[in-house]
C-alpha cells in the first residue's frame, strides 16, 4: 500500500485537528506544503512534550550495515 501526498496531508491536518492545534486567523493550514504541515506537527508535539517518532533512512542502513 503506498500513501500519496494528498493523503498524508490530510493525515497530518486530521492530527494538528486532533492535537487540539489553532492556527490564527492570518495562518491557511491547507495552503502549507507537506513538509511545512509536517514540521508543524513535530513542533506541536514537542511543545505539549507528546513523543515523536521519526524515520530516519540514514539511521536504518547504518543500523543494517553493523
């Protein structure tokens, strides 16, 4: 199963809804790009201090080739 763009926007906009997150009234969150909706997930939760989980490939093959 692949997950598009659009999907994972909507993902991430269900999760910014979900985190109780308001953007202010200058602030489109369905004009944001995918990265900047992305990075504003990571930083609302590190703000309410909820864990974040990221994937890093770098990490993984490093991991892989020890």
């Amino acid at each position: 199963m692949t997950i598009n763009s659009n999907q994972r926007k909507q993902f991430l906009l269900n999760e910014l809804k979900r985190i109780g997150y308001k953007p202010n009234e200058n602030e489109s969150l369905t004009d944001k790009s995918l990265y900047d909706l992305e990075m504003l997930v990571i930083s609302v939760k590190g703000e309410r201090g909820n864990s974040i989980e990221t994937y890093n490939a770098r990490m993984a093959i490093e991991e892989e080739a020890e």
